[in-house]
C-alpha cells in the first residue's frame, strides 16, 4: 500500500512537483456524530475526500469518495473552507508524487448506507463532535475539524 507522508514548514521536506484539486467531506447526522475514517496508508483518522477526477464537479467528486472510503451515500450542504497552505506537502513514497495542498471542505448529511472500510479506510465510525479531538490526525486535518466544530458564520479561506 502506498505511504503518505505529511510535512509542514519543514526545511527536510522534499519540493512539491505538483498540484492537485481536492475535496474532503464533513459528513455530520442528526446525533451531531461526524463520519471519520482510520486512513490505511498513515493510519491517521480523518474525514473521507481525495482527488477531483476530470469531468467531474466538486459535489461530485465529494459525493464519490465518501461513498468509496466509508459505504456512505451522502448530500452536500455547504462549505466549511479551503485549504491551499503551500507549506503543507503531502509526500507519496509509491510515485514520489509530492503535492501542494489545495482542499476544499464541502459539509454533507448522510442520505443512505452504513459505515464500510474500503482500500483506503481500515476503520470507519461515527464519532460524537465532542470526542474528536482524542483521535490522532494529521496537523492540516485537525485544523479542519476544528473550524467546522467552532461552526464558523463564514467559510474559513487559506
């Protein structure tokens, strides 16, 4: 399985090579649970997104990965921010494809189905909002979570 290695601000990190569009989806039910996943190539927990496919819009896109990586068929319903720090490189050691960050939070209620690992995710699980900061993520997915818990008037731009 191919590795994900996160760096930021770090002098060691090697230089981006490229740039890819993508979503991540807070998907949050009526017992105010977010659906997060236990990702399999850091072991990380976070919420379900990746890469925008050509053809596609970004809802799209949202809907797409959160139905592959946790089983759940969502709806979109806002925007919680978006994510563009250039000092945050995510190193994949499959390719050495080192991105940008560059991320959209879409937010969503789940529609159907029930919480299923996938290739990408060896755990998924609601988890209430008040337990999310115990659960080990990566610096640019708990800033993530955070401004969504805060419940921001206004979509967070960085």
């Amino acid at each position: 399985m191919p590795k994900r290695i996160d760096y930021y601000d770090d002098p060691q990190a090697p230089p981006p090579n490229s740039l890819v569009p993508s979503v991540n989806v807070i998907v949050a039910n009526e017992r105010d649970e977010v659906l997060m996943i236990r990702r399999t190539d850091n072991g990380n927990w976070a919420v379900p997104g990746g890469a925008i496919d050509l053809g596609e819009s970004l809802p799209e896109a949202a809907v797409r990965e959160t139905r592959e990586e946790t089983g759940i068929t969502c709806e979109i319903t806002g925007i919680s921010g978006t994510y563009t720090d250039p000092r945050h490189v995510i190193h994949y050691t499959s390719d050495d494809e080192v991105r940008q960050e560059f991320s959209i939070v879409l937010t969503a209620r789940p529609v159907s189905g029930e919480p299923t690992p996938s290739s990408e995710s060896r755990e998924v699980h609601w988890i209430p909002k008040a337990e999310l900061e115990g659960y080990g993520m990566d610096r640019s997915m708990k800033l993530r979570i955070r401004h969504y818990v805060e419940g921001r008037t206004a979509p967070y731009v960085g």
